[in-house]
C-alpha cells in the first residue's frame, strides 16, 4: 500500500509539474513581442519575467527559478552556459538602436552628434552593465571619439541612466516608459533600440525618430538559452521562438532575423 501510495504521489507530483507554465525571463525590450509569442504557443503556458538582461541574469545565477532566459545580448546568457547553468546560446533576434527626441529638438541624422553634445540637451540612455541597452550606447560614445576627440567623455559625462538599474522606474502597464520619459522633459533625446522607440511613437505620434549616422551605428544580438533542468515544454517554447511562427511575430514587431534553427 505504501509502495501504491508513493507512486501515485509521484505521479500526480509530475502531473503537477508539467501543468506548471514555463518560466521565461526576458529582455524588457521583448515584452510586446514575446506576449504574442506566448498567446500563439498552444502546448503550455508561459510565464514571463521582463527587466533589464543583467539584473535578470544575475537573478538567474542567485538561484532565482528559471528555464528560458531571453537576453539583449549574447554576453549574459553565455556567462550562464560557461558556469555550467545554461545550454548553448542561440542567437535568435536583432535590433539597431535609434534615438527618440521630443519634439522641440531640432535633430537629424547629419546632426546627431553635434545635439547630443549640446549641454542644453537632455541625453538619456540605459544603465550599462544592469541592462545591455546602455552598454550599446556607451559603445556609441565610443565610436564619437573617432569622430570628435573628446567626445567619448563628454557624452559618457552627461548621460541620464534613467532606464534598466536597480532603482530604476518600472514600466508603466498603461504606457511606453521611453514616451513617458521624453514626453515628461526627463530627456530631449533617449538613446534606446529602434523597437522601443517605434512603440514610444506609436504612444505619442509627436515624438520623432532618428537614425543614426553609419559611423554610429550600434546593433545588437539577442541570445536564447534553456535553464539547466528545465522541463521538455520549456525546450519546446525555446525551439517555438526560433521557428519561423515565432521569427515572423518578431519580425512583426521590428526586429531582425536570428540565426536559422
């Protein structure tokens, strides 16, 4: 009897397990995209974690429980594999990072720099280290000293990190954080990803766009890694990502191709 009791303990206890969502942690700058990726995953339920990739990542690493983790870069997830924590890492999407600029400020893409440079104009960015997106524009300083001697410092010097640390604003339910932060005076100009400033102006048509210059231009790669432990569903919702069902509802949203599956 107790031998029958024990087995079907185990049983209903997988049973249980495999009813449980699987238990994503991704890149805020995902979250539109990867909510219609969940709603089109039919074999389970997904429960999502945004934030800033290096804040989730070290999460990740403290124990936090996870199964897919969904980064802005390569470099946090492959720190997870390398620790023995992660599977291999996939690329799996792309991204360009734009500036968003309030409507007062007159800015083109011949004149980036030149505003940004401009002490009277707010410059926004990310957190470097906590959230890739401020690492991406700390790399596009980098590529203005090439351009302007001087300028790798200035601009690192003026830099608003408003988004992606620790004590940083979460993301309003009702509305873009990047169209609340420019349309509120924080910044005149955010350096953030394309995707989020299209959904910034999609909130706020008043807002504008900038491409940036080819010197400056900064890309980033989007890894995908399954949890050491992670049940076969998670797996599953991992490969649903990187099939062309899920390439096409990133596509939808901005964002370029991964590597093929």
């Amino acid at each position: 009897m107790r031998a029958l009791a024990f087995l079907a303990g185990s049983l209903l206890a997988m049973t249980v397990q495999a009813q449980e969502p699987v238990r994503l942690h991704a890149a805020g700058s995902l979250r539109v995209a990867l909510n219609e990726v969940i709603s089109n995953f039919s074999e389970s339920k997904v429960e999502a974690v945004y934030g800033a990739s290096g804040l989730l990542r070290d999460r990740i690493a403290k124990g936090e429980p996870a199964e897919v983790f969904a980064s802005a870069n390569l470099e946090h997830p492959q720190s997870l594999e390398t620790a023995g924590k992660a599977g291999p890492v996939r690329l799996f999407a792309r991204n360009q990072l734009c500036a968003l600029a309030a409507p007062h400020v007159k800015v083109e893409t011949g004149s980036l720099l030149e505003r940004m440079l401009d002490p009277a104009v707010k410059l926004g960015t990310s957190t470097p280290k906590a959230d890739p997106s401020g690492d991406y524009a700390f790399e596009l300083f980098a590529k203005a000293e090439a351009l302007r001697p001087g300028a790798r410092a200035a601009l690192e010097g003026k830099a608003l990190k408003l988004t992606g640390g620790p004590g940083s604003p979460s993301p309003p339910k009702d509305r873009s954080l990047y169209e609340m932060l420019v349309a509120d005076g924080k910044a005149d100009v955010f350096l953030t990803y394309c995707t989020n400033a299209l959904l910034a102006q999609k909130a706020n048509a008043a807002l504008r766009i900038v491409q940036l210059p080819a010197a400056l231009a900064v890309g980033a790669d989007y890894g995908l890694t399954v949890l050491k432990g992670a049940r076969p569903q998670a797996a599953n919702f991992a490969q649903f990502i990187l099939s062309q069902p899920g390439q096409a509802i990133l596509a939808k949203h901005g964002f370029g191709a991964g590597d093929p599956p």
